[in-house]
C-alpha cells in the first residue's frame, strides 16, 4: 500500500473518535504494516493506541518490537524495559535477551553483560530454550567487546548525498571508476521519511567518481530497471564480462530472491539467465552473490538457507564450470552459525573470507568478521574490530584497490528522525600509520602500535617431533598447526573423559573458545604478520624479530627447554617455506631490495609457565587435554626492531617540471607539484629554497605511508625578463638525497 494512501487513512481514524472498535482497528492496522516491513509506519499507529491504553502490555511489547526492527535501539530499550518491570520474562521470556541487546547496540555494554547474565539466571531451567542459548552467547559477546574496545578514532569517511539519502544503502562492487550499490531510494522520498512511490522498492544505481575523486550525483541502472521486484547486491566476474545480482519478489517484506547473472560489456548490461536449481535451491533464498579467483579457480561465493545450512542465511561457495553454471555448493562450515551470516567477500591479496554475523563475538548487531583461508581451510571467524565495527549493524565490507566500502547504520548518517534507521555508505581510505621511535638510527615499534603484535602461536602436547631431545625440526609452524586443527575433536573427547556432564560441559566450551580466539586466532595473525614484514623488507630495511617460547610443564625442564626450541625452530622453517620461499633471501641477507631478515629468540621451557596448571600426567585430561595446559603450549613474536635503510629515498613525484606559457614580466606566476612518501614510515618535509624569487608553502610538513603534499609556488617576476627556469629542493629528514623541483616560463 503506497504511504499517502496510509497516511490519509491515519487521518480519517485519527480525528473519528476513539471507541474500542476503533482502538482494535488501529492496532489491527499497526499489526498489518509491522508485518509488511513499514515499521515508521507501524510505530504511529501504536504510538496512538498507548496514548489510549497506556497500561496494555502486549501493545508495549508490540511497540519495543517495532522500535527494535526499526532499528531505533533507545526507543526499544526503554520499552523493552518497561515490559520486564512487568511481566520478569514470565510472558516474554526474551524480554531480557532483547532488553540487553538494545543495551549493547547503544554501546552500554557493562549494563548490557549484566542484563544477559540475569537472563541466562532467569532462564536457567529451559535447557532446550534458544533465547537461553543466545542469551550465553551475548554474555560471552558482551565479555569479548569489553576487552577488545579502545575507543579508536573513526577513520571511515561518511559519503555524501550524491551517493547516500535519507533511506538505507548498501555498496556492492566498484567497476569503470563507478560505485556500485542498492538502495531503496524513490523519485518521491522527502526528508521525513514519507514515501508516495508504487514502485518503493530495492534498486541497484551507481555514482561515478570525478578527476577529483568526488561523487556524481547517483543514477539507476536502467538496464536492470524492474518496476515489479527488489534487486540488488550485485557483483562482476573476475574478468568484468559478466555481472551477478539477487532478485526478489516480496510478500509485505518477506522476501524469496534468487540470483541472476548478465553479461557486461561496454558499459551495458544484458540479462542472460537465472542461475540453474545448484545455486537457485527451489522454496529458499539464494543471495548476495560474489565472484572470486581462488588459485586460478574462480568460485561463486553467496548466502543461502538451503538444505544443510545451520541456520538462517549460511555462506556457501561453489566453483564456477561456465560461469552459468555451477558445481555443487559446499558450506564454509567454519563460519556459519544458528544465525544469520551475511555479504560475503573474498579478499584474494590477503585470502580472506571476509563476511557479517550477529552471532560470533561482536560490538554490536552485525559486525564485519574475517576467516584466514590456508591451503584449502577457512579458519574459526576473527572479529574485524574497531573502527570497521561499531555498536550498530556493519556489513557489506569490500574493499577496491586501497579503499574499503561498507556499509552501516552507525550515528552519524543521514536521518529525519530516527538516527540509527538505515544503513548508509561509508568509505576507507587508509592511510598505515606507524608510530615510531628513533633511536640511534633503530626504529623500535611497539607492541600497542603495531596492535597485530604480540603474535601467540600454540602447538599440540610435545609438538614438534614428540618424545627427542633435539632442539631443531623439519616441521614448519603452519603443518603443526593445521595437526592441532585436526585433533580438535579429540581434545574435546578427552578433556571430558571420566566426567559428570555438569563438570564436562564447561571444560569443553572453555576449550572450543580457546582454539577459536586463540589457536586459531594466532595462525590468522601469522598470515597477516608475515604482509606487513614482506613489504618492510621490500623497502630495503633489515628487521628482527624476537620471539619466545614456552611449555606447558608435563615433562622435566630440560626436555621442555629443547621443545620450545622445536617449535621456535617449527617457525623459523615457516618463514624459509611460506610461498615458495619468498623471505629465503632476506633470511641469507643477498637479497637485491637489500633488506634483511633476523630471528631472536628465548626457550623459556616450562620457567614462565602457569605453576598452578597441573603437570600429573596421570591426569591428563588437566595436563594435556585442557585449556588451562593448551595455553601454555606456545611461542609468541614478542616484538620487532626495524633499522631502515636511509640510502632509499623516501619521496617519489609525479612530475618534476612546469613549464609556465609565455608570461608578461611583473607577473606572479602560480603552480604547484604534488610529493607522495613511499615508504612504510611517517616522513617529514624539507624545503630548501635559495631563489628570492619563489615563494613556497606545502600542505603538511609530515606525510605518513602513501600520503601526498601538494606544494604550490609563486614566482614574483619583478624586474625579470626572457627565459627563466628558477629551482628548490625537497628533502626528508634523516635520508639522504633529494627531489629538485623546476619552475621554467620566458618572460616578455
């Protein structure tokens, strides 16, 4: 039903009097719009039946609900609070479970935790309740988003209107120097959220970026134009021949979408087909598709609830034979949760899965998350963090070249009344900052600069290479941990043996969260460690890294001490085998970018080990198979020193002459050149200029990693004539070398 139909029907109820028939209409209307999806809607219509029946609780509920799916998490927190004072989850026992969860989306978090935790106390006996299932799952969240927020600046750059609206956006692809996203925009959308549109429905548009960078004013993708359904979260083929898209028919909001694929060529889309019953399961939904090249393989990555998914929308994957047609669809088992997984992306450079979840650790409802992929294994799912997760719903992250899209409805969007209503685009263009202090030529990075350092790495009882005295192996860290990963089932077994179900329980949710946030968790960090040293050795640095090593204290000190060794050894080898022997070079110290690549390193044994884990091995369920044993099996790089090379010139430009067309003499000549800093360090400028004639001035004196300065000239020509050509200089602070910049016109 279009709004201004609504609206005019509103009225007429609004000024008839209010008789119990009447309240029982407007509330039959409220329930109508709530089911349809029109929630700012739903909300008038209760809000004007509490004005009349204050006292109802089931109307409170209905109102808390609706402010909830509105996304209006204040409003919902109070009224969600409003009913448990009333009924203490004895009519809606997720009273308190949604009561805490607007908590958590308003970033209330201590008062969020103790909510979940009366929850799970209320709900203590309804062992096959699912909102006591969630409720621990949102305690164990809420725990994680405690610890892990710093309160970082928001580095996310918010779009403006020529992209974003008053209405909700979602960013899909990047192609042709275009934006690619959905929305729900229509030709009759005012600032007050009223719609007057028949057509109000999910479309895909785009924005093109100017010489500038700057957005044009959106257009709709007329190719794909359907007055009939929603479509949207479209993507291109590796190649860009071809474009993947979902379309859905609704029932109210309820929707039932399937994907489609096109052909793209120069600039024009061509609708050739669904994709077949593999990927289109009949009766369930199949959506927000994503194309990526896996090892020369490309597959289709997409979100279903098909038959075998855990619940709700999963993510599946499924190689491509034509691009049309598909293999059978394999479900990332490792990802997928009771809830919804959403707006997969594949990362290629870094291989990352990178997707959205409500259910795994987050901040808030949806967080972005990402699972390593290793040699065929997508790891246990790793939080994205700060500032790409807030408390509100983060999704839709992908990234095109070095900026990040996604979206959020995070405060600070476009909004008329509600300020968390709709998603809106935001962009990252990062910039890598490195603290850094210089110390006799060293630079040191700390540990809570570099938040990816200390890397823990942990290892199986007495791996590598079980029961020798040799400090060394041929193992490298990454098999022995992909072994670990293999016998995670079988811990879980063992750490339960010959225990009360009470006792075995906690033990094994303990160990299931250990080898997700940490085992696997250091793995993920190797992966991305191991970039970010690459591309410092690259720039001709010679780096160490210190590590240390540890045991859990089962065996005798000696034979731990040699362990740790293995497995500092198992590590070392990684560095000299990961992708075909990539850091072989800087390792022997021949390698042509002149870089250097040293290990440190401190067998601790069991010296620094937990004393309180037991170390019985009779009890080995304590000793070997627990978490509290599990955390002492490891090795971290602690921290590394970087000592640059100063003989790479940090500076780089584009273009290191103007030539100025014929001028008159007495004129004052303008131009500018642009510096880039090259390097993976903050560089600061020097300007040597000895011409009395130019006047100099750059934007910043510091530029950080792939930052720019624009520096602009004026040339006073007073009392000059004929050819001139006038220089200066630009230097970094403690490198050697210079760029000479030169400004030329001939004089009349």
């Amino acid at each position: 039903m279009p709004r201004l139909h609504l609206i005019l029907l509103f009225s007429t109820i609004c000024f008839a009097g209010f008789s119990q028939n009447k309240l029982k209409k407007i509330i039959s209307f409220a329930d109508e719009q709530y089911e349809q999806g029109d929630y700012y809607y739903a909300l008038e219509y209760y809000r004007k039946a509490l004005e009349k029946d204050s006292n109802s609780l089931e109307l409170m509920w209905k109102y808390a609900e609706t402010e909830k799916a509105y996304k209006n998490y204040v409003e919902a927190q109070k009224y969600y609070a409003k009913v448990y004072a009333r009924e203490q989850t004895k009519i809606y026992e997720n009273s308190l479970l949604n009561l805490g969860m607007m908590q958590k989306q308003n970033g209330n978090y201590d008062q969020a935790l103790k909510t979940f935790k009366l929850s799970v106390k209320k709900l203590a006996e309804k062992n096959n309740s699912w909102v006591l299932k969630k409720s621990k799952r949102m305690v164990e969240s809420t725990k994680w988003a405690i610890e892990n927020k710093i309160d970082m600046p928001d580095s996310l750059v918010h779009l403006p209107l020529t992209v974003n609206s008053y209405d909700a956006e979602f960013p899909h692809d990047f192609k042709d120097n275009k934006l690619i996203f959905s929305s729900l925009k229509a030709d009759s959308l005012n600032q007050q959220e009223e719609v007057y549109s028949n057509s109000y429905r999910n479309k895909i548009y785009f924005s093109e970026r100017d010489s500038l960078g700057e957005f044009k004013a959106f257009e709709i993708n007329k190719d794909l134009l359907n007055e009939e359904n929603n479509y949207g979260n479209g993507s291109f083929s590796t190649d860009g021949s071809k474009f993947y898209y979902s379309t859905c028919n609704d029932n109210g909001f309820s929707y039932t979408c399937k994907i489609v694929v096109t052909s793209y060529i120069d600039g024009k889309f061509t609708i050739l087909d669904t994709l077949g019953p593999t990927i289109n399961q009949p009766g369930k939904n199949s959506t927000m598709p994503r194309i990526a090249n896996i090892d020369g393989i490309e597959f289709l990555f997409f979100c279903s609830n098909r038959r075998g998914s855990a619940g709700g929308l999963d993510i599946w994957m499924a190689e491509s034979i034509n691009g049309i047609e598909f293999k059978d669809p394999i479900n990332i088992s490792a990802v997928n949760s009771v809830e919804n997984e959403i707006s997969p992306w594949f990362d290629t450079k870094e291989n990352k899965l990178y997707f959205s979840s409500t259910w795994h650790n987050g901040f808030g409802g949806q967080d972005v998350h990402y699972s390593n992929y290793i040699e065929g294994v997508f790891s246990s799912p790793i939080n994205a963090l700060e500032p790409i997760n807030s408390p509100a719903n983060d999704m839709y992250y992908f990234k095109h070249n070095d900026t990040t899209y996604m979206a959020s409805n995070r405060v600070g969007g476009f909004y008329a009344k509600n300020p968390t209503c709709c998603s809106d685009i935001y962009a990252d263009y990062p910039v890598i900052e490195v603290i850094t202090e210089i110390e006799e030529d060293t630079i040191i990075i700390e540990e809570k600069i570099i938040k990816i350092l200390p890397i823990t790495l942990y290892f199986r009882n007495d791996e590598p290479d079980a029961s020798t005295m040799k400090t060394s192996t041929k193992q490298n860290y990454m098999n022995t941990y992909k072994m670990y990963v293999e016998k995670y089932p079988y811990y879980k077994t063992e750490v339960a043996k010959g225990l009360a179900q009470d006792i075995s329980k906690p033990l094994i949710d303990e160990l299931v969260d250990f080898f997700s946030d940490q085992v696997d968790k250091g793995a993920n960090d190797l992966e991305s460690f191991k970039i970010i040293l690459l591309d410092e050795l690259k720039t001709g640095s010679e780096v160490s890294i210190f590590i240390r090593g540890f045991a859990s204290p089962v065996a005798n000190t000696a034979y731990n001490v040699n362990l740790t060794k293995r497995r500092i050894s198992s590590l070392v080898n990684y560095f000299k085998e990961v992708d075909n022997g990539i850091f072989n070079t800087f390792i022997e110290g021949n390698s042509e970018d002149k870089g250097k690549l040293n290990f440190e390193y401190a067998p601790f044994g069991e010296y620094a080990a937990d004393q309180t884990t037991s170390d019985d091995i009779v009890i080995q369920n304590e000793s070997v198979f627990s978490k509290a044993a599990g955390i002492e099996r490891k090795i971290e790089i602690e921290s590394m020193t970087i000592k640059r090379n100063k003989m790479v010139f940090p500076l780089d430009a584009d273009n290191f002459v103007q030539n100025i067309k014929e001028s008159k003499s007495g004129d004052i000549l303008s131009t500018s050149f642009e510096v880039r800093n090259i390097s993976n360090t903050k560089i600061k400028l020097e300007l040597i200029n000895n011409e009395s004639n130019l006047k100099i001035q750059e934007t910043s004196t510091e530029l950080m990693p792939n930052q720019k300065s624009s520096i602009r000239v004026l040339f006073d020509t007073k009392n000059l004539s004929g050819h001139q050509s006038k220089s200066f200089e630009v230097k970094a602070e403690g490198y050697e070398g210079e760029i000479t910049f030169f400004v030329n016109t001939e004089l009349r």
